[in-house]
C-alpha cells in the first residue's frame, strides 16, 4: 500500500516555517478567516450561556466539522483555487466521519489519562492529524486515527513541543480580551494543515491528488 510509505518517508518538521507559511495563507484571506472564527466562538458562547448542559452535544456533532472547514479552505488555497466565504461550511461534508473521529479520541484520550495519564497525552498528540487524515486520504475514522498516531510518532515529541506552543498562543489570544482567539485560533488550524501537507505530499499527491506546496 502507498499509505505505508508514510513511515518510510524522510521527516524534515520545521515548526517555524509552518508558522509563517501558515501566516501567509491567513494573510490572503483574514477577514473570511476571523470571521468564520467568531461565528464559532459566538456559537460556543450561546450555547454556553442559554444551553450549557447541551456543550457536549455541541462539541461531539458540531464543532468537528465546523473545524474541518479550515482545512479545506487551506487546502483549496494551497492548491492556488480561489476561496468564497461557504467553503468553510465544507466541513459538514465530513460530518459522520469527523464526530467519529472526535468521539473515539476523545474517549481513549479519557481513558489514557485516568489509566496513567502519559498514555492520554501521548494519544492526544498523535491523533492530531486523524481528521486531515479522512478527509484527504479518504481513510475510515478509525484507520485515519491510526495512520495519524504512527506519522506523528515517528517525531512524537517535536509534535508535543509544538502543541505547547499552540496552547500559549492561544492562551495569549484569550487573554486579550478573547478577541485575540479570531487571530489565533485560524492560525492553528492553519498550522497544523501546513505540517499535514508537508509531511503527506509525497505519499498522498500520487492517489488522492493533494496540493504538493512544500513548506
């Protein structure tokens, strides 16, 4: 199988050319980006505020596929496409798969972390990749989740060095009055699209046609 090649391929994970590349791809389209954004975050706190015991049922069914749409967007503008502000909303074209995908890690995630907690947090960096993953390779969830876990494995602790950061981003984002999360948040989304591609290409370009712009 070509997929197996993900293993085998160099990996070369340059975090701060990720983090500008995915500076560039915010920069070309801002506006679509914070505003998708803050129509999440405006979702998230109505629901917080009038529905809170129904956060869970918005964060298992919702708030996947809404995430999904910045991959898509990203990939459509890797690809040199030009973007409209409904592409996002794509995202709910892989909505069975992406709340599967949600659900399952989130349980075994919960699980490593009340057995001995490293297990928790090792699946949590691993399965970074499992949505990008069915959308992109057309992978069921569960295989998606498992070629995710084994490529970022391969450099498990860069990846969890980069998710620290990710986390003080936003933290940072969050403390600016929270208006800072329509700039930070997009960015991550972004971030981790940019490593997706760079690490996939190679493999993924050749069956399932993805962009093949290096990072």
């Amino acid at each position: 199988m070509k997929v197996d090649r993900l293993l085998t391929v160099p990996v070369a994970i340059d975090i701060k050319a990720a983090f500008i590349r995915a500076w560039e791809l915010y920069r070309m389209h801002p506006f679509f980006f914070s505003m998708y954004m803050l129509l999440i975050l405006s979702i998230q706190g109505m629901v917080v505020i009038y529905a809170q015991a129904y956060m869970i049922v918005y964060s298992t069914l919702l708030a996947p596929p809404f995430y999904a749409g910045f991959y898509l967007v990203a990939n459509k503008m890797s690809r040199g496409e030009s973007v409209v502000y409904p592409d996002f909303f794509t995202g709910f074209r892989f909505w069975i798969s992406s709340v599967i995908i949600s659900l399952l890690s989130q349980v075994l995630i919960a699980l490593g972390l009340v057995a001995l907690i490293l297990p928790g947090v090792y699946l949590g960096v691993g399965y970074l990749f499992a949505i990008q993953m069915t959308i992109f390779a057309g992978m069921d969830p569960w295989s998606a989740m498992e070629w995710s876990r084994k490529l970022i494995t391969r450099n498990w602790w860069r990846f969890l060095g980069l998710v620290l950061v990710l986390v003080a981003l936003n933290i940072l984002g969050l403390l600016l009055a929270g208006i800072g999360l329509v700039l930070t948040l997009p960015l991550t989304f972004l971030v981790l699209y940019v490593l997706f591609e760079d690490l996939t290409h190679e493999v993924f370009s050749e069956e399932e046609d993805l962009p093949t712009t290096h990072v």
